[in-house]
C-alpha cells in the first residue's frame, strides 16, 4: 500500500505539541514586529506600480498613436519611457522585493525585525530619492544610459537608504536565533550584499570618473544585467523556496539542488552583461565569454526548476484552493521559461535576429513582470493578512487580480515576442523597406503588436487596480479591529 | 545511491519507499506554531543525491563552454570584433556579395533617397521634386542625373511643370561608383512608376566623378549649368 | 550551510570574478584607445565634436532618443545593417572615444543613427523632421518635437531660419515656426554623426 509522503507533522510526538503554543507565539511576535515598516515598504511600492502602470500605457500607446500627448515635453516617449522603467525597477519591484525580503530574513533568523526605525528611514530616503529622480528624468536630466537614468543629484539619497538596510541585515543576521541557514537565506543575503556593489561600481564607473568610449556599454550591461541576476532574481527564487513549500506543507525537494543551483547562479550569472552587445562594437572575446555565460544559466536554471517543479509535484490540485500558490508557480515557471528563452536569445545566430526588436522588450518583461512581479504578488497576499491579522476582504478580487495580470501578460509576450521575431526577419531583408506606409515595411508591420500590447497593458491595469482596492480595504478593516477591545485581539504588538 | 527498481508515484517520484531519504534537519527543531492555524510549518530542505544525468549534463555544457570560448574568442584581441577569426588577420566575413543592380538600388533607394523623395518617388509638393516621371531621371542619356548624385543641386528648378526651390544632399563622398549605379539604375527603369529608360553602369560613373573631381568647392548644380551640359555623355 | 564568512566570501568572490572579466579586463585592455591617422585622408580619426553638435548631444540624451534609435552598425553579412546602407563598415570601440554618454541604443524602433549625418546632410530636412516627422516621413511613428520649435507672427517676409513647410502642412497664415536653439544644435548633433573613417582594425 502506498503511504503518503512523509509530512514532518506526522513524525513529531505529542510531547512535541506543547511547545506549538510558545512556537506560534514567535511567530506571532515577528510578524508584528514588520508590521507598521512593511506596511509603509508595500503601500509605497503599489503606488509607484499604479504610476508606473499609467505611465507604461501612456509609452505603449504613443508608439502606435505618435500624437498623443505630444506637446508636452515632460511627457515625450523618450522621457515617459524610462519613467516607466525606473518607477517599476526602482520605485516598485526594489521595494516589494525589500519588504519581502525582510519578513522572510526575519521569519527565517527567527528574530523579530530589530530597529525597525531604520528601516523606515530607509524607505523614506529611498522615496525620496526615487521621487526626485524620476521627476528629473521628466525634466530631461536623464543620465541617458539605460537602467540608470536616475540624475546623480538623486543617487545619494539611494546610497543613504540601502547603507540603512545594508546595516539592518547585517544586525539581523548576527542576532539571528536560527543557526542553520535556508536556502532562501542564502539567495536573499546574497542579494543584499551584490545589490550595492553593482550600483555603486556603475555609478563610480559611468558617472562620477566615467570610463571612456565603450568600456561605458561594458559597465552599463554588466550593471543593468546584474540588476536583474543578482538582485530580482534572488528575491523571486527565495520567495518561491518559501511559499510553495510552505503553502503545501511540503519539504524542498532536495537540498543538494539547492545548492547547485545557488552557486551555479552566483557563478553565471554575472557574466552574462555583454549578450546585450552582440553585434555590437566590442572585442569578440567579450561577447563570446558572456554568451557562453548565457549558455551556462541552463544549470542553474533547470536545477532550480526541477526542485520547484518536482516538490510541487503530486500537489498541483492546491492551486486550486491558494491564490498565493497560483501566483508562485506562476512566477516559478515563467521563470524557467524566461531564462531559457534568454539562454536561446544570447545565441549570435538568434540575436542576429531579434537584437534591436521589441522581443527584447518582451523577454524583459517576462522576467521582471510574468516572473518577479507575480511571486511579488504572491508574497504580499501571503504577508499582509499575516502582519495585520485580517483576512483579504475580497477572494474574488484577488481572483480578478490573478487573471488579469495571468492573461494580460500572456497577451503581452505572445504577440510581442511573435511580431519582434518578424519585425528582425524584415529588418535583416535589405528588400523589405525600413519604412513605407504603402508596403510591408519594418516600422509598418509592427503597429498591430504594438496596439496588442497596448490592450493586454490595459488588463494589467485592471489587474494592479484589484489589487490596490483589496489593499485599501484590508486596511480599513484592520483600522476597526484596533478600535476593539484588547482581549478579543490576536496576540500584542510590540 | 541504490539503484533499486522503485515504482515512482506522484507522491514519491524517486520511487524509494516512502520515508526512507527524506531526512528532517539534524537537531529536528521544526517549526510547528503558525501565527495563522491554518498555516503550516516552516519550510525544511529534503536530502536526496542528485541526479548524475544532471551531473553529466553540467560536464558536457562546461566541455563547450571551453571549446566555444577558445574557438570564438578572436584569439583575445582588443581589435578582433569578427569572432570567425582565430586572431589578428584572420577570417573575414567580409564577402560583399554579387548583386543585381536594380535590387541593389532598390534596397539603397529607401534609406537615401527615399527621405525626400518618398518611398513612391512623388516627392513632396513645394518641397522635394519628384522622380516619378521626371524628365531629369528619364532623359535619353544619365550625364545630368549622375552629377546630382553626385554633387547635389540647388536653387530654382522646375520638374514635371512644378517648381522647386531646395537644396539636396550630395552623395560623391558618401556613395561608391557602384552604389551610385545601382541607385541610378533603379530610378531610371523603376517598373512601378512605368520607367523605361537606360541603366547605368559603375564606369559611366566613375568616368563623371573623375571628370567633376573639382565640383565639390564649387557647390551643387544649378538648372542652369544642368541644362548647358548634353543628356548623353560621349565616352571618353 | 552555517558558515556565515565562508557563504561572505562567495559572494564576494562571485561578483568580483565578473567585475574582473567584464570591466577591468576591457578597461585594460581597450580603456585607453587612442585616436589615429587615417592613412587614406591624413586625417585623426575621431575627432571631439563641435561645441555646438556637444550642445545637441545633450538634447539628444534628455530626450531619451536612444530609446528609438541605435548608434551601432554591425558587420557585414550579420544582419542587414550594410546592406541598407546604415554604414559602409561595421562600427569598433575607437568610434565612440569622445562619447559620454555612449549611447549605442537597443532598439531600432527607428533606422540606426551612426551616419546619418553622411545619409542626410540637410539642415532643413531634419528640421522638418523633428517637428513632425510625418512631413518628411509618411507612416512614421517617431514622435513630433514641435516643443523644440516656436509659433510666431510672420513678419513681411519670413524669416531667414523660418521653416519652409510642403503644401498641405505649413501653420496658419500670418504664422511662421522658427526652430530654439536646442533644435539647432540637435541638428548640429545629428550632422555630425558619421562613421566611415577606414580605420585599421576594420580591414
């Protein structure tokens, strides 16, 4: 006869179960000890997702509708666009991906969040910073190198911030209570650590002594890359390792994945910058070493997917029951999907086609939207109930959430990802015009991709507009439970 | 690790007996009080060997990634940009290849000429004359139309009855014989806009360059001096 | 894994062999090329720009043309870039030594810009261009820059830096667009993009 998997619960003895009372009391204690701090990170970070999303509307529509709004030079596409970019990068994703990274640092350590007070300078301080830089770019001081379009008046106040939250996690993780490290822990402390380093390194490199010539595009690739393999992409790959297991009550399929798939990311990743270069005017031996970098990503990445996907497997009817676990597979297999789309991408003969298309901005988007922003999504409607001990007023508006953001970003990539692949085949056909109105052109043939993805942007919108709404609402229900008597609450907040 | 023929269930895809390799973390301080009853414990890794088919994948794709970086590396070079070199003074893919003329000058057409002339010749009224028709492109002979390219016009000109007052942009130093050719050749027996006239070959051309070598410091054409030359040049 | 040094040391390792590999190493190797003579002209290949094409770059950067249009062209028989005449030869790291920023771009929304100064050497077609590019280039989606220009009463005669548009598109009568300096000085930008120097290591 088959037992059912082993469940750690079925292995304790009842002796075991009177320490469940302290146990939960500790948990209890450190999810309200991130409250109020993860409150503000998350609030902060929905707001700059909703501007952001306005402001992506607005670049997609002017790229098929070129009039609109045209006047105003604040809101011309070339400014509108990394607006867009760096509300989403910096305004949105970084702060989520900080937030969750503290309550899983703290779940994880088993510490409360100790000097919470410096976290929230460092929310202020990174608001600020991100605040002032964007409404620079729109004043048309952008630096003019992608990913870092932030104007150097502002960067100083998203040093302050991140020196706060570099001090936090060293302070939290020596005061940890927990001795053996999770795998998550690993990807989350790593983040932390090479998150500065990139941005200081490129900041130095390209704006205060800048480099010369295109030792510039070296720096600015090896940076933006990064941003994305050693920043988001740990932050989305710890907090996978954490809900799926966690919502089914399952282990991790094997430890020695884990680990491969740690080090093997750590290892190369980071040399992958220059496949943003191929074709471009750089030394063959640079482009060649970050293809095969590229190439490379294939372990790391089926390691981890095979680990996701093999202790997910046999509890897939759960998804039916968990928008949280909807949101992690999600994320978990766009993410596989994605890299190894991107492992193809860094090819010379498949760049030869799609390098300069709007697949690109495809790819990009299913990394950083079908990947972090939906294990974002997850997380937050895991933590949030769990820091104000409320309920989500709404299941059906998170699962208008869930398929808006699901289809919407379907609708993005497909059609995006089909017509920049043709867009590339026109544009390497010396016979096929660059641009005439009457005849098959490149410009030409890509308006309808383009005004599909305008459309999908619109259901993303409404996705991000559920969410905001759940959002307000279980605040306002939390604010009434504070008005009720002590006695009738859940355990006290420190 | 054994190699014992296990039946694999979705619950058990190793196929070992159940509970028989999960292993719980060595001091089993599991975590079993959920601020939310209904949550369930922390998360813990399962300790199983890894498979040595992915193993053997990594060693193969660490075999090329070897091979491919010393293959494609352009022997290292700062100024090696063609990655089909083994090094300084390799292999160029450099090949221009053969074309026919017209195709050449059709592809040429949109990202020169095209800008003002139009993607259908007609021009833009009041701004930039046709060549659709115009009685400069389909003259018996290429002399006039060659020194345009070549060293642009200007000034009052009247093309198909309309009148034009503009400055073009020339192309001596930014096209070769054969381009030239090519896009002259395009123009001139363009089928779409019911061209017939004569092509023109990239010794016609070179013979004009050499003959207008010091045109360039005297500025473009002007219709006048245009008209003072003949429709066919007589070869040299 | 409960070595918290160790675990330090790995990521500090990690990042730092990439770092090594993808910054120092070119900076070593081609962070200090330098400008040459070009055997066939006598000339120095590159030279810094004019201080008024300098100006234009800036314009260039804060309003994010990068976006659109690449500043790269690739070699021949990879891809097309040749072919549709964006460049006669592929462009290297020495044609970008008096960039900052260099912006190659990463889309080609819009054509390659490396020689467009060779390709369109009219002023007042990229006048025209900028202020709405449908003018000169039906079908177009490249936005207008009409905030790069200025409406004003038309005097007697118009002026001499006025625009002269095609029928069907000129302002209203009395009224005449004159371009401000950024335009101008775009445009001196743009003239000044060219890429065609026979270097040495494209031979």
């Amino acid at each position: 006869m088959n037992a059912p998997a082993p469940s750690i619960l079925n292995a304790l003895s009842p002796s075991d179960i009177e320490d469940v009372a302290e146990r939960r009391a500790v948990l209890a204690e450190i999810d309200a000890s991130c409250r109020n701090t993860l409150l503000l990170l998350f609030g902060a970070s929905l707001t700059w997702l909703l501007l952001g999303t306005v402001f992506a509307l607005i670049a997609s529509w002017k790229m098929h509708a070129p009039e609109f709004l045209a006047d105003i030079s604040w809101l011309t596409f070339g400014r509108v666009r990394p607006f867009h970019l760096n509300a989403m990068v910096f305004g949105f994703s970084t702060q989520a991906g900080i937030g969750v990274t503290l309550w899983l640092m703290c779940r994880l350590c088993r510490t409360p969040l100790l000097y919470g007070w410096i976290v929230d300078l460092a929310g202020l301080f990174w608001n600020l910073g991100v605040a002032v830089g964007l409404v620079g770019i729109l004043a048309g001081h952008s630096t003019g190198l992608e990913w870092l379009e932030i104007p150097p008046y502002a960067t100083p106040l998203l040093f302050v911030s991140y020196a706060l939250i570099g001090m936090w996690g060293i302070l939290t993780f020596r005061f940890r209570r927990e001795r053996h490290l999770y795998v998550s822990q690993w990807y989350l402390l790593a983040s932390l650590f090479w998150f500065p380093g990139i941005y200081s390194a490129a900041q130095i490199l390209l704006i205060m002594q800048p480099v010369r010539g295109t030792v510039q595009a070296a720096v600015n690739w090896w940076f933006a890359h990064n941003v994305l393999g050693l920043w988001f992409t740990p932050i989305g790959l710890a907090s996978i390792y954490y809900f799926i297991p966690k919502v089914i009550g399952k282990p991790v399929y094997n430890y020695s994945l884990s680990v491969l798939g740690f080090w093997s990311l750590a290892l190369f990743y980071n040399w992958n910058g220059m496949h943003h270069l191929v074709g471009g005017p750089m030394p063959a031996w640079l482009i060649t070493v970050s293809i095969v970098a590229s190439v490379m990503m294939t372990i790391p990445v089926v390691t981890v997917g095979l680990n996701h996907h093999l202790t997910m497997w046999g509890n897939f009817k759960k998804l039916k029951d968990s928008p949280v676990l909807r949101f992690m597979v999600f994320g978990g297999m766009s993410y596989t999907v994605t890299s190894l789309h991107g492992v193809l991408l860094a090819l010379r003969s498949v760049s030869e086609v799609t390098h300069f298309t709007h697949s690109t901005i495809a790819h990009a988007h299913q990394g950083m939207y079908a990947f972090f922003t939906m294990v974002m999504f997850g997380a937050m409607y895991y933590i949030i109930p769990r820091l104000l001990k409320v309920e989500w007023p709404s299941a059906h508006v998170i699962r208008v959430h869930f398929w808006c953001a699901a289809i919407g970003i379907m609708f993005y990539l497909v059609p995006l990802t089909l017509g920049g692949v043709l867009q590339g085949l026109a544009m390497n056909n010396p016979d096929v015009p660059f641009l005439d109105p009457h005849k098959y052109s490149v410009v030409t043939m890509t308006l309808p991709y383009l005004r599909m993805r305008s459309y999908s942007g619109f259901l993303l919108a409404i996705g991000h507009t559920a969410f905001a709404i759940n959002f307000i609402w279980i605040l306002a229900r939390w604010v009434k439970t504070l008005r009720l008597p002590q006695l009738a609450t859940p355990a006290p907040s420190l | 690790m054994s190699s014992a023929i296990n039946r694999s269930t979705p619950d058990n895809p190793a196929g070992k007996p159940a509970g028989a390799d999960v292993s719980l973390p060595p001091d089993g301080v599991v975590d079993l009080a959920p601020a939310d009853p209904r949550e369930h414990i922390e998360p813990v890794e399962a300790h199983r060997p890894i498979s040595i088919w992915l193993v053997t994948f990594l060693g193969v794709l660490l075999f090329w990634a070897g091979w491919y970086v010393q293959r494609y590396s352009g022997g290292y070079e700062a100024l090696v940009y063609d990655e089909q070199a083994m090094g300084l003074g390799g292999a160029k893919s450099n090949a221009v290849p053969v074309i026919d003329p017209y195709v050449l000058g059709k592809r040429l057409y949109g990202d020169t000429c095209a800008k003002c002339h139009q993607p259908d010749g007609l021009g833009l009224p009041g701004q930039y004359p046709p060549l659709a028709g115009s009685e400069w492109v389909l003259a018996s002979g290429p002399a006039r139309m060659i020194r345009i390219v070549l060293d642009a016009a200007q000034g009052p000109i009247k093309v198909k009855g309309m009148e034009f007052n503009n400055v073009m942009t020339p192309w001596r130093d930014t096209l070769t014989d054969r381009q030239i050719a090519a896009l002259i050749t395009f123009v001139r027996t363009q089928k779409e806009w019911g061209h017939n006239a004569t092509p023109v070959t990239p010794e016609e051309v070179a013979a004009i360059r050499q003959k207008t070598k010091n045109r360039t410091a005297m500025g473009p054409w002007t219709v006048n001096e245009l008209l003072a030359l003949p429709e066919n040049e007589s070869s040299p | 894994m409960n070595y918290g040094p160790l675990l330090f040391l790995g990521f500090f390792l990690t990042v730092a062999s990439s770092w090594c590999g993808l910054v120092l190493l070119p900076q070593i190797q081609f962070g200090r090329q330098q400008a040459v003579k070009i055997e066939e002209t006598g000339e120095i290949y590159p030279q810094a720009r004019s201080g008024l094409a300098e100006q234009g770059r800036q314009i260039y950067r804060a309003n994010g043309c990068l976006y659109c249009h690449t500043q790269q062209v690739r070699a021949q028989n990879y891809g097309a870039d040749i072919a549709r005449n964006w460049g006669q030869r592929r462009t290297v790291s020495r044609d970008y030594l008096y960039d900052h920023p260099v912006m190659l771009g990463t889309m080609r929304t819009g054509p390659d810009l490396t020689n467009i100064g060779l390709r369109q050497s009219d002023t007042s077609w990229h006048l025209l261009h900028l202020y709405n590019p449908r003018i000169t280039s039906p079908g177009s989606i490249m936005p207008p820059f009409r905030f790069l220009f200025a409406k004003r009463k038309a005097g007697e005669r118009p002026s001499p830096d006025a625009l002269k548009f095609p029928s069907g598109f000129a302002p209203a009568s009395g009224y005449e667009i004159v371009p401000n300096a950024e335009a101008r000085t775009l445009v001196q930008y743009l003239l000044s993009l060219k890429a065609n120097a026979p270097l040495p290591e494209t031979k």
